[in-house]
C-alpha cells in the first residue's frame, strides 16, 4: 500500500468519517481510554489522530499532540479542539513513519486503527517505540487477520483493495508482534464481534539498557 494512496483514501473519507466509522469502532476507543491510566502532566501521543473524535476523552491535566498524514483529516479535529475548547491538545501533520518528535518525548502513544494502514507498519513501530519513554506504555487498537478459513478468504480478497480501501485486511497479530518484539501486556478482543484487537504494550528499550548495562561494566573496569 502506497502513502499517497492513503492519502487519497482518506481526503475522501474526512467529510463523513465520524459519522460512518464513528459508532462502529467506538467500543475500541472507549475500551483504550478505560485501559490507560493518566497522570498528572503526562505527554500523550495519539498516532493516526484523523477527525479528533477521541480528543474529548484526554484529561485536560494531561498535554495531548495527534498527528496524520491527511490534512482533511487534521482540519476536522482543529474545529473540534475549537468548538470543545480543548486547550490541552495540539495536532499537525505528520507520517508517523518519520516521527520529528525527539527521543523519549511522551509517557504514552494511543496508535488506534493505524498499524494496518501505513505503508510500513514495522517503521511506524520503530518510531513510537523510539518517541515513547523507557517502560512508557503503547496502546494499540486494530484489525488482525481472522483465524477462520472463510474470513481468511474473504480478508485476501479485500487485501487485493487496499489501496482504495485504505488499510490491509489480512495483516497477522503474531508475525506483527514478533516483527516489533512487543512487550504484551494485556490483550482484549473489541468492537462487533470481537474483530479488533486492543494491546497494552511496554516500551522496554533493550538495546537501550543492553548498552547501559555495557557502559556501566566498562567504567567499573577502568
């Protein structure tokens, strides 16, 4: 799937997105927000941000940045921010595949119905695992492929769409946390039928402590 065919896709579905998609992946945002946990001053991230629909959601003792890559999109969450007079919250736009935040910029990132939709679904996790602190908590909302033989027909199919539909039908849960190395923390089936999967993650930088621990035995040596 290419970027300006998401982009395309998404122009497109900017003037009615909340009101088709809004009800019908609602339960998975809710569910995400019930699972985080906020503290005072906390730095949030939400990943693919689109119309702003879960804007309202964030405690205003915390600071909230989204970012997408459609500005038709981003213009519809800025007029939500207005009108709820959500003063905590910022957005812009960005491909979340090249993240210009620094390192260990947030407490937490909300990626909700996104890491199907990106070109490179490894990349976007490389960043968010890079932007989030050390042990700071990744929250993900998707569709994974089904394990049944007539959904799994039927997800191919749609898979032979997914530039004009915007997003990977048949997209594997287990091959993308081993891909990412994912630190599950808790898993929970969402939305009808259970089709979307909500994930706690914990950003544990290995290499980042792997080479703590090194430099520490190198002092000790020295």
């Amino acid at each position: 799937m290419k970027l300006d065919a998401v982009k395309k896709v998404y122009k497109r579905y900017a003037p009615y997105y909340d009101t088709v998609f809004g009800k019908i992946l609602d339960h998975g945002r809710q569910e995400m927000l019930k699972t985080m946990s906020f503290e005072k001053g906390d730095k949030i991230l939400e990943v693919g941000v689109g119309t702003g629909i879960s804007l309202t959601n964030y405690p205003t003792h915390t600071s909230v940045v989204g970012i997408d890559i459609s500005p038709e999109m981003l213009q519809k969450a800025q007029e939500r921010i207005a009108d709820q007079q959500l003063g905590h919250v910022t957005v812009q736009v960005m491909d979340a595949q090249f993240m210009s935040f620094p390192d260990n910029s947030f407490d937490q990132l909300a990626i909700m119905y996104v890491v199907s939709v990106v070109p490179n679904p490894k990349k976007l996790m490389d960043e968010a695992k890079r932007v989030c602190k050390q042990n700071g908590s990744i929250y993900i909302v998707n569709h994974f492929g089904a394990q049944n033989r007539v959904m799994k027909f039927i997800e191919s199919k749609l898979d032979k769409m997914a530039d004009k539909l915007g997003f990977q039908a048949a997209f594997s849960l287990p091959k993308f946390i081993e891909e990412n190395q994912l630190e599950i923390i808790s898993k929970k089936a969402v939305n009808l039928l259970g089709y979307w999967t909500l994930l706690k993650v914990q950003n544990v930088k290995k290499l980042e402590a792997e080479t703590s621990r090194t430099n520490a035995r190198n002092k000790t040596v020295n």
